[in-house]
C-alpha cells in the first residue's frame, strides 16, 4: 500500500488565518462612560492576555457610552455600540 495512504489524515488550517482575541460586550460595562477602550486598556483590565489582534462580540448588553476602538468588530456589537451612543473604531 502507498505511503500517502498509510498515513493519517489531518484537516486543513488555513496558513495565514488570524487569530483574535475575544472581548464581549458585557465585559466592557465596567469601565467608566465617556472612556476610550483599546487594545492597551483591556490588557491593564486583564480582559486580554496577549497581545493578538482583538475582536469585539455582541454577547451581553453595554449600558452607556464608549469609544471603542479594536481591530474587528461583529455587526451586531457596531449596532450595539452605536445603540448605546458610542463609537466602533477600527484600528
């Protein structure tokens, strides 16, 4: 039998996908209103362990009004965002 078929089969990972660190908006509640977030800001919360790019999800609800600025964002996070009176910034 040939080799290519004796060995096992693995999936496929795609060489240059990018890994994002996930923020969600609950989490976000607890810096004060009117503050820019960033990527800095939530490695000193200690939401962020690393320094990878981050992503903002839509789980929870963001009581009041920030400037957060992130490397991706979901649609439904930029509307809530929006929704509360702040603003979504792409870096």
């Amino acid at each position: 039998m040939p080799l290519q078929r004796r060995l096992p089969k693995r999936g496929f990972r795609p060489v240059a996908r990018t890994e994002y660190a996930v923020v969600n908006l609950k989490r976000l509640a607890r810096f004060p209103a009117g503050s820019t977030v960033g990527p800095d800001e939530l490695v000193a919360a200690g939401l962020v362990r690393r320094t990878a790019p981050v992503k903002i999800l839509a789980a929870g609800t963001l009581p009041h009004a920030l400037t957060v600025r992130a490397h991706a964002f979901s649609s439904k996070a930029r509307e809530a965002i929006a929704a509360a009176g702040g603003v979504a910034e792409d870096l």
